[in-house]
C-alpha cells in the first residue's frame, strides 16, 4: 500500500509539477545567504549572469515549443516516421542555433559584463564565471532538443522528477558554496554544473524511452525545416517580446545606474521572479487536466477549476510581494546584507506591473486550451507599447520607467485582449467571473501600492 501510494506521487504531473516550483523556490534560501556573504559587486554580477542565463529562453527562438507541439502531434496519428524526421532536424538545427548563441553571448555579452567585472576585487573570478556561462551555453542550447523530444512523447512527469532533484541540488550545493566562504565564481560554477547534469539527464531519457527514433539518422530535410521555421518564428517573436524583453529591460537598466543601485535593483527582480514562480504552481499545475476537461467537454468542472487555480495563484503572488515590501528592509538588515532592499516606490510598482501580468497570462493560458495559439500577436504588440513607454519614461523617471512600462503595456492593450479573448471564447462576464476571484487580490495590492506611493 506504501509503495503504491509512494509510486502514485512519483508519476502525479499536479505533483510533480507543484514540486518542481517548489525546488525552484528554494533558491529563497541561497539568496538571503548569499545577500550576506558577497560584496556589492559580487552579488550585482551573479545576478546579471543569471539574467544572462534566463535569455536563452528567448534564444531558442520558438523552436523547442514548435517541435514538441510538432512531435505531440504526430505521435497522435501514430507517425513514427514523422517523428524520426522531426527529431533528426531538431539535430542540426539546434546545433547551428547554439553556435550562433554562442557567437552572439560571446561579443555582446563580453562588452556588457566589462564594468560589473571590473567593479569585483578580483576580476578574474568575474571573467571565468563568465566564460563557463559561455561553453555550458552551447551545451543547454544543444540539450533543449531532447527537452522538447520528451514533451513531444508525453514524457512530463518525467522531465518534472529529475527538475526536482537538480534543483534541490543546485540549491544545496549552492548553499554549501557560501557556507564554505565561496564567491561568486563558485556560485556559477555550482549552477552550471547542474545545468550540465540536467541536459546529461534528459538525453539519457530521450535515448531511454524514445530509442526507436533517437537509433536512426536521416539526412537534412529542408522541407521539413521550411515547415518548421514558418511556425517556430512566430512562436520565438513571442517569447522575444513577451519574455525577451523583460530580461533584457533590467540588464539595460542595471547597466545604466551605480553598482550599489543596480545591485539592489537586480536583487529586488530576483526576489520578485521567485516569488513569481512560486504563485504559478496553483494554477498551471492545473493546466493537464484542464485540457483533459476541454476534451472530455465537462465544462462546468473545467470552470470551477479554472477559477480556484485562478485565484490562489493571485493571493500566492499577493501576499509575499506585499510581505516582502513590508519587512524586506527590515530582513536584510536583520541578515547582515551587503545589498539594500528596493526603494518601497519601485518594489510597489514592480509588484502591480508582476500582478497585472499574472492577470492577463492566465487569461491567455485559458484561452489557449482551444487550441487556439495568437500569444505570439499579444507578446509583440505588448513588447512593442512596453518598449516605447520605456523610452519615453526614461529620462524623466529613471530605473522607475520599468516597471511603469510593464503596467502601461498591461493597461492599454494585454490585460484586456487576453481576458477579452477567454471572455468570449467560454462565454464569460467580467463581474460574476472576477469578482471573487481577481478582484479581491487586486483591491488589496492597489492599496497597498496607493499607500507606498503616498509615504514615498
């Protein structure tokens, strides 16, 4: 009985999944730790590095969700042979995509990290930190194809148990770095190491489950790459604006201000991204059987669903921003920390910019269990307004332009396209549906936003 409810855990995707956030949130642990032990400067270039490092998403230009939609797809019509085909383009293509990554990483990203590594106290650590950065690049890149090859067969909860195990040890062992008085070159070196186990994992299971197409290798398709590219491009101009943008906005941002100031700064988006990744387990854990409730066309359950996830998501994301805007100064003083909090204007706007984001990706998500994929529209028109009021609010509001960015691009057009969208597609009504479930959390952070903004 033990070893079948055990076992039932093991292969939960809800439970994996919520895992895997929770692994990830462990990194709320190395980061007061960390806070304490570097330097200003040390702790301002291992955050922009794992900013850079984040970028890849965006790098990957679309192609790792088009192929493992592609793959899904085929394995649904039993094409083994289409999949053979797929998995033998993805090869080639990866491998020219991580070199020009790599190409890309290496001159611009060499010229960008010039004063924060020259700001540490020994810049050689900054520039061997970064040229790991550099070689694991061209392994993850490469390694994405199996990531998308295992998606594409259906292979999740999988990839989600060893997601687990590499995070509990990236931060274990990033925890033991600076309990061993290690720096920001250890930092990295720990990171990407597991970077390196994670790609090493998952070829072995794509070899594993998916022998018979991984054993056999085919020639370039260049049709089959024509079919790819028209779907991909639209996916990655997706991810660039909607994902690309962001990160980049707060290493532009980091680079224009003192070391202190960005350092705070870059910290306060750290800890805002963590808080994040934490609040998305509750509802897109749910997303499988939301799917599984569209197909089953049991809409009423798919509904109620839909909004308990909804919601809990937006009191898990609420709640901890507001907590951390409350005592956050108070805790790294507490700590010892080298780093000082945000100011409480920019933390509150950040946090309302993360709020209404949250807002309109669960909409879009919704949206989408019908199959019907326009995220890479919403994301470039969104990017678009984001990078313009940027621009314009620069000059005037200084590194506050971000966050206003985020919640003008919000305001004017992703907010209500997105719920527009899931609005009418399941014949939905702003009130009874937001009601109870949005409204609430919103009504909170807006007083508290409106509260910071007047002691400020």
């Amino acid at each position: 009985m033990v070893e079948r409810f055990l076992l039932f855990l093991w292969n939960s995707p809800t439970l994996t999944t919520w895992g895997s956030f929770a692994a990830r949130a462990l990194s709320m642990l190395v980061l007061p730790l960390a806070l304490r032990r570097l330097d200003v400067a040390e702790t301002g270039l291992w955050n922009v590095l794992l900013f850079i490092v984040s970028l890849q998403t965006a790098i990957d230009l679309g192609f790792t969700p088009t192929f493992s939609r592609l793959i899904a797809l085929a394995k649904g019509h039993n094409d083994e042979q289409r999949i053979v085909r797929l998995y033998n383009t993805m090869r080639r293509i990866y491998t020219w995509l991580s070199l020009a990554a790599f190409i890309l990483l290496l001159s611009a990203g060499t010229y960008y990290l010039q004063p924060f590594i020259a700001a540490l106290r020994d810049p050689q650590d900054g520039r061997t930190a970064w040229a790991i950065v550099l070689l694991v690049s061209l392994v993850y890149l490469q390694g994405n194809r199996y990531k998308a090859f295992l998606e594409g067969l259906n292979y999740v909860p999988a990839l989600r148990r060893w997601e687990i195990l590499t995070g509990l040890g990236t931060a274990l062992t990033n925890l033991a770095v600076l309990l061993a008085e290690g720096g920001v070159l250890g930092l990295i070196a720990t990171n990407q190491f597991w970077v390196l186990v994670s790609v090493w994992r998952n070829r072995q299971l794509a070899h594993h489950l998916g022998s018979a197409y991984t054993r056999q290798r085919l020639p370039f398709d260049q049709a089959l790459f024509s079919e790819v590219w028209q779907i991909a491009w639209r996916s990655g101009l997706g991810v660039l604006f909607a994902f690309g943008t962001a990160q980049i906005s707060v290493l532009v941002f980091a680079r224009m201000m003192p070391v202190a100031t960005s350092a705070s700064f870059t910290t306060g988006m750290r800890l805002l991204q963590i808080i994040t990744d934490f609040s998305l387990a509750p509802f897109y854990s749910k997303l499988p059987r939301l799917a599984s409730l569209f197909a089953a066309k049991d809409l009423g359950v798919l509904m109620g669903v839909a909004r308990q996830g909804m919601q809990r998501s937006y009191w898990a994301y609420v709640l901890p921003w507001m907590g951390a805007g409350i005592a956050g100064r108070q805790a790294l003083e507490f700590i010892g920390s080298n780093v000082q909090f945000p100011e409480p204007l920019l933390w509150a706007l950040l946090g309302m910019g993360g709020l209404l984001q949250r807002h309109g990706a669960m909409h879009l998500h919704l949206f989408t269990i019908s199959n019907q994929i326009v995220w890479h529209i919403v994301s470039t028109i969104t990017g678009g307004i984001f990078i313009t009021a940027a621009l314009i609010l620069a000059p005037y509001a200084g590194i506050l332009a971000q966050p206003l960015a985020t919640i003008i691009s919000c305001l004017l057009f992703y907010n209500a396209y997105c719920a527009g969208l899931s609005y009418r597609f399941w014949q939905l009504q702003f009130w009874p549906f937001e009601r109870d479930v949005f409204l609430p959390p919103l009504l909170i952070a807006l007083i508290y936003t409106a509260y910071t903004v007047l002691i400020t």
